[in-house]
C-alpha cells in the first residue's frame, strides 16, 4: 500500500537549522510539504483559493512554533496534524460542515468502478461529494485516519465516520459507473 | 484530540471501509494513486516576507524574556489575580444598589401600576447593567489571559506534539469565536465568556509545559498562578 505523501523523512539537522530561524531550511520544509498539505487541504475544501490559503496558514503556524517541536513524534505528522486542523477549521467556518442527507446507499460486491477509472474521472467524482463526505473518505483511505480519530477530528462519532466512508464509496461507485435503471415488470415504458 | 502514532506509522486506511473490505482497500489504492495538486503559485515568497517580519519583531522579546520574564509574568498574574477577583463582584454590587430604590417607590399607595413598572424597570435595569458589568469582567479576563501568553510565549519549553496539536486546535476555535463576535453582537456575553474558557485552557496548557525558571521570584509568581487556579 503506497504510504501517505506526507510520509517523509526530514533530518534532525533540517528542523534544528528551521529551529534557528534559518530561511533557507524553512524553504526546504515547504518546498518538501506544500504538494501534500495543498493537496490535502483542497480534497478536503474543494475549493484552490481556500486550499492555498490553509496551505500558508498552515505553514506559518507550523514555523512558528516549531521551536516547540519536540521530535517524540515525526515531523511530517506534527505538520500534517496542523494542516488538517487548518483545512477542518475552515470548512467548519464556512458553515460546510453538514455531511449529506440520510440517504442509504447500497454496497454491492460488486468490481470497484475506479479501477477502470481514470484519475480525472475519480477526481471529478470526487469533487461531487459533500465535503464533509469526501473529508471523511479522503482522511480514512489516504491518510490513513482511524475511524475514532477521524470522529474526533469532525466532532461526530464513529459510526458517523464509517458511515461517511460506506456512503461515499457507494456514491463514487454509482457516480463512475451509472448503471441503467431496470425497466420494472409491467411498466408503460418504451424504449424505441 | 489528534492521536498522533509515536513512530508515525500509517494505519491501514483501507480494510473494512464501511462493511466494503475489496472495495474499500481499492478505492483506498485508487485515491492514492492520484497525482498529488500544486498551489499554481508560489506561495513560499508571502511567506518567507511575513516570516521574516515576525522574526524581526521576536528577537528582542526573547531577550527581554531572558531577563524580565520575573516580572512580566508576576506582573500579568497579579493582574489576572485582580481580574478574577473582581469577576463577581459587579453584578452584585448592582443588584444591592438598584433593590433599596425599587420598594421605596412603592411605598405610595396610589401608583400600584406604577411601582410594578418600576419593579420592572429597576428590573431590566439591574439585569442590563450586570451583563454589562459581566461582559466588561469578562473582556477584562480575556485581555489578561491574552497579554500573560503572549509574554510567557519564549519561556515555554518545547510542548509535545499533541499539546502542540491542541494548543493549535484552541487558537482555531478562539479564532471562530471572534468571527462569531463579529458577526452576532447580541451574542456577545456567552461568546467573550467562550473565549476566556478557551484561553484559560491554553493557558492550562502552556503552563503545563512552563519551563520553572530557577529563581526564587518565578516560583513565586508560579504559586500566584496555582493559587488563581
């Protein structure tokens, strides 16, 4: 399984020089972390201009304080934990923090649709989903969240966020791979 | 709070998605395989000018913490101590002055109608001037708590990364609070009072972590502090 882009080894010596206000040290940490932190924020927005804005927000808080970094846990999830916070505050702020309505979706077993799909198409389909949705599935599949830390993160419970993951999957099945709808016995319908 | 992995290691994200086991460990697959999205500007040049900015301006605060921190911090305690005391004593203050006025009204047997729209009035009056009073204790509070962070910022030894997390979660939410102030006025008593409980929790968190100067003036201060607690 391909690890969580953030998932990079940074040398003590880098975060001691970034601890000493070196500029340039700084560079080298946002030129390492920007792609994943943009990234992350944008899946999480669905927005460029709000994702960018996270991505320097989220950036400076983390050289700002990374005097106060202590290395008990890896560099790239002390930065991630803040980007995600970041990304989550705002989409709270916004007033975009509702999930989708009670709808049940079925999870069939199926082939998965996005094997076939290309990555325009998934990210499309991606960008259909409530964000709260996508935010759920996006911290769970590719970061790699536990369900209970994703319920913390969104202040729900945990069967929310595995419903959140069950929904939008079936979501992004039926988006990628829309089936016809079977004509129901005795139906006036007419298919010429 | 976020649970980082001490040795940061990535959980499966994909097995039992939701009840799904192929297809979740798939779409787990497919979602990362999706080419990670670039800024379309650089953003490190407004970064870089506003770091350089806050460098410029926190270097002489780390040298007037080397030598201060004593008495700025004996200083913003003794006023959080002043704060918190006076903290009740408005509303009640208030309530005495405004009830001794209110039955002398009704005294005159002729304005019963009246001295109800007194009561009442005298009423209204005691409750505005208390949320009034309440509100500035409150903004008092907040100013204190604020003014005591910010100068104890370079004295804290490194937090560990979920208090680091946290206090960062705090600052976000403080930051909520005053777009709700902004924005919802009528509000502002419960939302200045979310706000002190909000920085009294970071400033649990950073003296938590407070480095104890070896000073017998610090731990002094130190003791106000656990005495306000």
């Amino acid at each position: 399984m391909t690890a969580s882009s953030f998932q990079q080894e940074v040398p003590q010596s880098m975060i001691d020089r970034a601890k000493a206000g070196e500029l340039d040290a700084f560079e080298r940490l946002y030129r390492m972390f920007e792609r994943p932190a943009y990234t992350l924020a944008l899946r999480i927005l669905g927005d460029a201009e709000a994702a960018r804005d996270v991505l320097h927000d989220a950036m400076l808080k983390v050289f700002q304080r990374i005097d106060q970094y202590r290395s008990d846990a890896p560099f790239w999830a002390w930065l991630r934990q803040i980007a995600l916070n970041e990304a989550l505050m705002r989409l709270r702020r916004e007033r975009n923090f509702e999930s989708e309505s009670d709808v049940d979706y079925l999870v069939d077993d199926a082939a998965p649709t996005w094997v076939h799909a290309d990555a325009s198409a998934l990210e499309r389909a991606l960008g259909t989903l409530p964000a709260l949705t996508r935010s759920v599935l996006w911290m769970y599949h590719v970061e790699g969240y536990s369900h209970p830390e994703i319920a913390q993160f969104v202040g729900k419970t945990t069967s929310f966020s595995k419903s959140q993951v069950a929904r939008g999957t079936a979501r992004l099945r039926v988006i990628l791979d829309p089936q016809p709808l079977p004509i129901a016995a005795g139906s006036s319908a007419c298919l010429i | 709070m976020s649970d980082l992995n001490a040795n940061g290691s990535i959980k499966a994200g994909g097995i039992n998605a939701g009840g799904n086991k192929s297809g979740g460990v798939k779409l787990g697959d497919a979602l990362r395989a999706l080419p990670l999205a670039t800024p379309g500007r650089d953003g490190w040049t407004a970064l870089a000018a506003q770091l350089a900015g806050n460098s410029r301006s926190a270097r002489p605060r780390r040298r007037v913490w080397r030598y201060g921190v004593p008495i700025a911090l004996a200083a913003g305690l003794a006023l959080a101590l002043v704060v918190s005391h006076l903290l009740p004593h408005p509303p009640a203050t208030t309530v005495t002055t405004i009830a001794t006025v209110a039955p002398a009204t009704t005294s005159s047997s002729s304005g019963s109608a009246t001295s109800v729209a007194n009561m009442t009035n005298a009423k209204t009056i005691q409750t505005q001037e208390g949320a009034a009073a309440q509100l500035a204790a409150a903004q008092n509070r907040s100013q204190a708590l604020e003014r005591w962070l910010r100068d104890t910022r370079y004295a804290a030894s490194p937090l560990p990364s979920q208090d680091l997390v946290a206090a960062s979660e705090i600052e976000n939410l403080i930051g909520l609070v005053d777009v709700e102030l902004a924005s919802t006025p009528t509000r502002a008593l419960p939302l200045w009072q979310r706000r002190v409980a909000l920085l009294e929790d970071l400033t649990a968190l950073r003296y938590s972590n407070y480095r104890l100067a070896e000073t017998a003036s610090t731990t002094a201060s130190i003791d106000t502090l656990n005495r306000i607690n």
